[in-house]
C-alpha cells in the first residue's frame, strides 16, 4: 500500500499483455490484471480512461464467457463506470446480475466487491443509514471469510463505514434526527 497507481497501473497493463501474448490458457491471470488495473484507475482519479476500459473489458468477458472478470467489473470500484454516468439503477442492476450468476457457497472475493459496489451506490443515492445498514449485516460474513486480513481490504470497509457514517450524521443533522448508528 504505497500509492504508486501509475506504477502499478504500468506494471498490470505489461503484465496483461505478456499473459495474452504468451499465455493463452492464462484468464484468469489476465482478468486479473484487468481488475486491478481498473482499481489502479479508480485510485487515480481517471475516470475517463476507467469508463473506456471497463467497456472494452467487460465486452470481451461477455464474449468469451469470463464470469470472472464481468463479476468483478460489474461489482468492485468498477461499478464505479455507471455511476460516473449518473446511473445508481443501471449499477446496482449489474451487481445483481453479477452476483445472482456467482456462487452462494462459500464467500470470495467477490461477495466483499458486492458489497463495496452496493455501499458506494447507496453513498450516490446519499443513503448513509442504509449504507451503514448493510455494512453491519455483511459484517458477520466479512469477518467468517477472513478477507478482512487482506490490508486494502480492511481499510475500505473502514473508510466505507466512516463515508456512511458521516453521511448519515449529516441527513441526521439536517432533518434533526438523533444520529447514525455506527
């Protein structure tokens, strides 16, 4: 967790390229860097160049039938692409159809990627309460699956738990209401 996106995102784009080229039975390795690379973008702050990828990508998954990588760009930061449209339904209804097409046994990284897409949606809807809400209902799983070990991963749901909190204090405030409960 040193910050270096553009690093990074040169290093994923190298490696994407090398497991195409010389890899082909390399997907998942591939979607792989797919995924981060569009964290990567998210955490630049390039929503132009995010939108553009996650549209290419998420056309070849369809194609080739990755569930895999359209699972994690459909949930994740990646989501991110249709809210930057003005688009919290069209999100939210592609991290249902992501998830209702993933596997309910167990829990991956993927149902903490639905969670983040879902946390972030309610945040654009300005639903704090609700946001907090969920948090605390996957919270159980969260900690059961042991992806909260996972650095990054910890420190999103706390700074989703705090953006929802302080989110809810301030609908709180302006309707007069008690507080979040956080």
């Amino acid at each position: 967790l040193q910050g270096r996106w553009l690093a990074s995102l040169e290093a994923l784009d190298r490696a994407e390229a090398i497991l195409r080229d010389r890899c082909p039975g390399a997907a998942w390795e591939r979607g792989s860097a797919r995924t981060f690379s569009t964290f990567a973008l998210w955490y630049l702050g390039d929503p132009a160049e995010l939108s553009r990828r996650v549209l290419i990508y998420l056309r070849e998954a369809e194609e080739q039938g990755d569930r895999y990588l359209a699972t994690n760009l459909r949930t994740s930061l990646a989501n991110a692409f249709w809210l930057l449209r003005g688009d919290p339904e069209a999100a939210m209804r592609e991290v249902e159809a992501a998830m209702g097409a993933w596997s309910r046994a167990g829990f991956h990284l993927q149902h903490y990627f639905d969670v983040l897409a879902r946390v972030h949606i309610l945040l654009y809807r300005g639903e704090g309460e609700a946001a907090l809400q969920l948090l605390a209902e996957r919270q159980p799983a969260l900690d059961r699956s042991l992806v909260l070990r996972i650095q990054i991963v910890r420190l999103f749901v706390f700074f989703l738990r705090g953006s929802a909190a302080l989110q809810a204090a301030r609908a709180s405030s302006a309707s007069g209401a008690s507080g979040p409960r956080v």
